[in-house]
C-alpha cells in the first residue's frame, strides 16, 4: 500500500520583480502553513521522503512544515521535475518514485497538483488552494501502477 501527500505551496508574494523560482512566501502565507501543518499533524504521520519543487515558496513550504510536523530536513528532496504546472510531469515524477518508500509528500504548484489529484484520486477536486492539500491511499504496492487512490482533502 502506498500513501502520497499533494501539498500545494503556501501564499507566495508578487510585490518584487523576481523571476517565478524566486518569490518568496507572505507572511499570511507562512503562518497559513504553520496552522495547516498543525491541524493536519495526524494526516502527515510517519513521513519517509518529502519531494519539493525548487521554487523558494515550495521549498519554504516545505521546510516550514517539515519543522511543525518535526520530520527531519534530511528527508527534503529537490526535485527539478516538480516546478511544473503540467499534471503529467507531476505523474512521470510519481511513477518514478522508489518502491522503497510508501508515505510520500510532494510540494509543488497548481494547476498541475489539482489535475493530478483528480487522475489519482476518487473525489473531484475543483482547486487546490495554497496551503492545501490532498492525501492518496492506494491499495498498489508499486508506484508505477497507482489508480483510484482514496482521496482525502485538507483545505485551509
């Protein structure tokens, strides 16, 4: 069985002249993810690998909850192929994933984290908002052949 976690970036700010990679998160943005990361503590339990997107809001998302949740940082990856906002590199990424872990979370962008969730999951998701996230039970054992996975949401 195999758990994946879709956790869209929290609120990232557009008031200077970065390129996309590079805008960092909102204060509203930060403590969003410090109050998702904390109602959702039992959904993020036992953790083996976090995948994030190198944009700085993704990997601040990421670190910021890795911290709440007390999941060690070594477990943060940067993973190129999840600054996508085209479901089917989210997918490639998903199947390429190392059978040796079962409870994934990846930190990345929409639309691409909404088109995936509702290819993966068993429940229509509209739109993932920042900060919110969809949490996958499957009953495959090899992440190459995930489908109809159990969805469950966690919107802010």
């Amino acid at each position: 069985m195999k758990e994946l976690i879709l956790l869209r970036h929290a609120k990232s700010s557009w008031d200077n002249d970065l390129d996309d990679r590079n805008r960092p998160l909102t204060e509203k943005g930060v403590n969003r993810i410090i109050n998702i990361s904390k109602a959702s503590r039992n959904f993020f339990l036992d953790i083996d690998i976090i995948y994030s997107s190198p944009a700085i809001r993704a990997l601040s998302t990421a670190i910021i909850a890795s911290s709440i949740l007390e999941i060690n940082f070594s477990k943060i990856n940067i993973i190129e192929n999840l600054y996508s906002f085209n479901s089917q590199h989210i997918l490639n990424f998903i199947s390429s994933i190392d059978n040796k872990f079962n409870r994934v979370l990846c930190v990345g962008h929409n639309p691409a984290f909404t088109e995936a969730s509702n290819i993966l999951g068993n429940k229509e998701l509209i739109h993932l908002p920042t900060a919110g996230w969809v949490k996958f039970k499957f009953n495959q054992s090899n992440w190459k052949d995930l489908k109809n996975g159990e969805s469950i949401f966690g919107l802010p």
